[in-house]
C-alpha cells in the first residue's frame, strides 16, 4: 500500500505535494519522491527513506513550478531505494508516474517494452507503466494513458503529468483509493483524505475503472471508455488524525477492518486459471520435490500462523512438519540437512530471534523461505525464497491483518508444494483454492454482520473487568485459542491462555470458575463432538464458555452460554474466520479498559533483539 498525491492550481506545487504526503504517510515510508513541471521538463526529487529525508532535500532545491504529483512508498516489488522510488519516468523523461498498487502482469510488459528498445532504470512493476504510456503517447496524454492502461492486469491509482501538456494531471483507478480534493481553482490529488484535509473538505470519490483530468478549469471525471462521468462531491466531516484511521478510532480497528483487502492483496497474481503461481519462491520443482521435512520458526502470532500451516501441509503435502518458536528452535540442536525447507514467518522481517533461527538453519544446509510483509526486510534479503504478504503497513503494534496475510501466503505455499509433489487430487485442490478466492468475501461478510460485532461488544462490556481468561480449541482451533489469547494479553493487559481444548484435564481445568471466562474455537471440523465435550467439561464446573462457532451449528447454542457464529469454511482454512472475533474481543475489551490499543505497554511492532 502506496501514497500518492497531486496538486494543480496556482502555489508552488513542492510544499503543496510535500506536505500532502505527510498525511498519507501511514501508507507506507519507505522511500519518497516528487516530480514537478517546470518549462517544458519535469524536475524529479526522490530519497530513499522517510519523508523527513525527502524533506530535506526539498528545503536545500525544491522544484519550481505549480503543477506536479509525488508518492511515499511501501514497496511490493523491488527493495526500498532511491532507483525504485517513485515518481518513475519515461525514456525521454517526459512522462512522469506515481501509482499505488500491483501490476501483475509487469514481467510480460517490461520483457515487451525492452525488446521495443525502452531502457528501465529500476526493479519496479511501476516503471511499465511509464514506458507503455511513452510507447502509446502522440500528443494525447489522456488517450495514451487510457490505452496504456488496456494492457494493464492488477490494481492501481496512478497519476501521470507531462510537460507538453503544462496544465493537466492525468489519474486513474481500480482496486486501489483515489480522491480529488476541489479547493478554489486548485486541485488535489489523493490516495485518501488525510492528504487533502488541510486544503478542503470537499472530495470528489474516483471509482474503479474511472479516469480523471485535471486542469485549471476543473475537474472531468471519465470511464476508461470516454464517456464523462457526473458525480457530486462529498462533505468531509473528519479532522486530519481521525482521517489517517479512515474515521476509526484506532490504527487496530482499522486494520482488523482492512483484512478483507490484506486477504485480496496476498492472492493476487499468485493464482492463475486455478494453479498456484509463486516463482517468486525461487525454487525449482527439483527442490520442492527433494523436501522430506519441513520446520516453520516464528515468534508470537507470526508462530501461531505457522502452526495453522502445519495442520495444512501435514494434511495436504503429506510432509513431517515441525514448529518452532524462533527463541528456542537454534539451541535445541534440531536436526536439518539439504532436504529440509525452513519457513521463517515474520510481519516485520526484523525480529531477532527468527532471523537468528533462519541464519542457522541455512548453516544447517536447508533450504529457507521467508514470508514477511516488509518488502527489502532483512529476512527478506537473507532468505533464499521470499513470498510477501501484502497487507500494507500495519501501524498497531498488535498483529491483526499480517497474521490473516500470513495465514493466506502460508495456505497458498502449501498448496504450491501439494501441486508440485501431486499429494492432493486435482478436484481438491481446486476446491481448496475456490475457497481461498472467497476468503476476503468470507471475512468482509463477517465484518459487516452487525448482529455479530454487537454480541462481541456486549461479550466485552461484560467481562472488561475479569482478571483471567481461558482459551481452548482444537485442531487449527488451537493456534487461534492461543492467538485470541495473546491479542487479549497484549492489548487488555488481562492474563490469558490458550490451551488445546484436549489438555484442559491435564491441570489447567483446576483453574476454572465461574470468574474465569472460556473462549472455546468450536467451528465445524473433526474434532468438533471433542470440543463440545470440552465445552461441557467446564460447564460442569460452572465455566462461563464463549464459543466461536460455525454460522449454520444448531448444537452450539445447547452448551455454550454464548455463541459468536462466523462463515463456515473448510476445517483447516476456518483459522481464519475464527480468529476475526477473538482479535474484535479483545479490542473492544482493551478500549473498555481504556488501553493504548495500537501503542501497548512494553510492547514494540518489531523485536531486534534477542
Ligand atoms: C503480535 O501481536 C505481537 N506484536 C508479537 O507477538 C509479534 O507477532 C512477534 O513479535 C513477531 O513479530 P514478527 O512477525 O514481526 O516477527
């Protein structure tokens, strides 16, 4: 998830730009850059880092001139640099790009562009677009943007300037955010509100597969066909901060809500006519092949997406997998050789202790992967296979939408060794994959169940006060038990643990009272009938028991004294849906409790040290 902005009117564009990007910067800051039109050229300023350095540069030479756009990365292809910031120019250096977004079908266009003799001078998906619009450009810009962008397949928000064309901006959209802000005969280009606050508060909303020109006169908005487009402006009510959370009241929230497109964003471009696309993994059908053993090393809830993956491969490619808290993994002298394939999972790429596991078990001679949502991450760079997630930045310190990435690219790796070593039948596979395309329709559905988000509210105002909280589950259920137990712990500061449900006889059940709430993962699968057995075991002993369970379960209701219902899916993809009420939950507990849910206490986003 990218920012981009631009500005037309009469001030100095720089400041304007500049300035504009520092409301965007949530969206990513990695790398920033502007391009101004300047008599006849376009003068570019791009800097590796945050915007503060960009910034800098900007105060020592700002380019002159009132028309231009500008763009903070967070990098999907390519590493953070100063060659792979944008904006990303042409050959003739005439044509300026900014864009948010993923152009899945760069490799086939920059391949293309190249054998038509255009020169690329960065790692981007972003830099084809530039060429393809040189390579389509007479003297209209709009009509060669509209038909660069026939040829495009992925999601963007792009803005493009050109000097020949000294008065316009040229922007368009599909599956990612676009907004003009209308000030008074100057005009804002935007990824999304924050940007524009400080102008105005009337925003003109850009639709997927929509154009937009802007010129001093005003501003056309225009289908990829031609036809113009009438739409009113809407009235912003929000204040800068509020916008910057899209109007939640934490970076969490919005994150736990941005899941349906962090699931969109893993998936794209990695599944073609049913078949699993991953030769971004780096590794041939040979090596797939050889794996006899697999070890999956993570920390806390990057951990508990590596034990949902465990239940996936062992059922779906038939290989012995073991999971590893990153801390413990390199000093129990774990046995690993050429066979073995070690899964390091890491949102941040940082984290000490994983990367420390990794490093070792590439000394051990296996074969390591990395999957993280930092793109030019350290263990991005070490690895020798990489699949991102692209969930966007994740602000909270709590992980919310990089576990359900995580989860995704996890099932999605799964799948690609299952195909390649033919241990699941072509219709389950399909299947598999069918299910996994609805995911984000699946958690979209869950998040917009209002009756279901009021029963985690109501769960939360009542139990906000309690001191201990027990979570039990089985199968995939148990990493999710331990997952709502560690949100709950992070955020609320209520102790809480997570159990496999079977265990519970084995000591923890001494722990149960009626003041000792139990969250029960009770969605359809296996094991279910031993999860209602649980469920009753505690009943017996006066245990207040949530149960997370599926939507159409008529059972449910008999045992537990509430029931949060979610999408049914298949057993091993119902971590996901599941594990939405548990982070909500804790949410809403913390809030109550009147917690720094995006800050807690003690914790930080990424752990460098050991
Ligand atoms: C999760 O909410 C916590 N912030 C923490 O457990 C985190 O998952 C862990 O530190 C691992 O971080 P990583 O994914 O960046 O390696």
């Amino acid at each position: 998830m990218c920012g981009i902005v631009g500005y037309l009117g009469r001030q100095e564009a720089g400041p304007i730009l500049l300035n504009n990007l520092r409301g965007l910067e949530y969206r990513g800051y990695d790398s920033a850059g502007v391009a101004v039109l300047d008599s006849g050229r376009i003068d570019v300023v791009r800097r590796l880092g945050k915007l503060a350095i960009l910034e800098e540069a900007l105060e020592k030479e700002c380019p002159v001139g009132t028309v231009g756009i500008g763009h903070t990365r967070w990098a999907t292809h390519g590493a953070p640099s100063e060659r792979n910031a944008h904006p990303h120019l042409d050959c003739k250096e005439q044509i300026a790009v900014v864009h948010n977004g993923i152009i899945e079908n760069y490799h086939p266009l920059k391949e293309e562009l190249i054998r038509r003799g255009h020169t690329f001078n960065s790692d981007t998906d972003t830099e084809v677009l530039a060429h393809l619009i040189e390579m389509y450009y007479t003297d209209d810009l709009e009509e060669a943007v509209r038909t660069a962008l026939t040829r495009i397949e992925g999601s963007y928000a792009l803005a493009v300037v050109c000097p020949e064309h000294p008065d316009l901006i040229v922007a368009a959209r599909k599956d990612s955010p676009l907004i003009v802000g209308l000030g008074k005969d100057e005009y804002f280009l935007a990824s999304d509100i924050p940007a524009v606050l400080a102008h105005t508060k009337d925003v003109l909303v850009v639709e997927d597969n929509e154009m937009v020109l802007v010129t001093p006169t005003g501003v056309v908005l225009k289908g990829l066909d031609g036809t113009v487009i009438e739409r009113e402006p809407i009235k912003v009510t929000w204040d800068a901060g509020a916008a910057e959370k899209s109007g939640y009241d934490d970076f969490m929230l919005k994150e736990i809500f941005e899941q349906p497109t962090a699931i969109r964003e893993t998936m794209r471009g990695r599944v073609d006519n049913g078949k699993i696309i991953l030769d971004e993994l780096r590794m041939t059908e040979a090596d797939i092949k050889r794996i006899d053993k697999v070890f999956i090393v993570a920390c806390g809830t990057s951990y508990h997406a590596g034990m949902v993956a465990k239940y996936a491969i062992e059922s779906w490619v038939r290989v012995p997998v073991e999971i590893d808290i990153a801390s413990e993994f390199r000093y129990r002298n774990p046995i690993l050789d050429d066979k073995t394939l070690m899964i390091a999972v890491s949102q941040s790429g940082e984290t000490a202790d994983t990367l420390a596991g990794m490093r070792y078990a590439r000394e051990q001679g296996a074969k390591t992967m990395a999957i993280t949502n930092v793109v030019g991450s350290t263990i991005s760079r070490e690895a020798d296979g990489v699949l991102y997630t692209h969930a966007g930045p994740e602000i909270g310190v709590a992980a919310t939408k990089t576990l359900i990435a995580q989860m995704i690219a996890l099932y999605l790796i799964s799948l690609y060794l299952s195909t390649i070593r033919r241990s699941l039948s072509v219709e389950d596979e399909a299947e598999i994959v069918d299910e996994l395309f609805r995911m984000d329709e699946i958690v979209q559905g869950l998040l917009d169940d209002t009756r279901q988000i009021a029963l985690m509210r109501e769960y939360a105002d009542k139990h906000a006060g309690k001191s201990d909280f027990l979570f039990i589950g089985r199968s995939v259920g148990y990493p999710v038990a331990l997952e709502g137990a560690l949100k709950l712990k992070e955020i609320s500061y209520i102790h809480a643990e997570g159990y496999a449900a079977g265990e519970l006889k084995h000591g923890p059940i001494a722990l149960v009272e009626e003041s000792v709430p139990i969250v029960a993962v009770a969605t359809e699968g296996h094991v279910y009938d031993k999860v209602i057995s649980n469920i009753m075991e505690v009943k017996a002993r006066d245990a207040n028991v949530l149960a997370i369970a599926s939507a159409d379960d008529s059972q449910i209701a008999k045992h537990a004294d509430e029931v949060i219902y979610v999408p049914r899916t298949s057993e091993i993809l119902s971590a996901v849906p599941a594990v939405v009420p548990l982070q909500l939950i804790s949410y809403y507990i913390a809030k109550k409790r009147g917690c720094n849910v995006d800050q807690p206490r003690n914790l930080a986003k990424s752990v460098t040290v050991e």
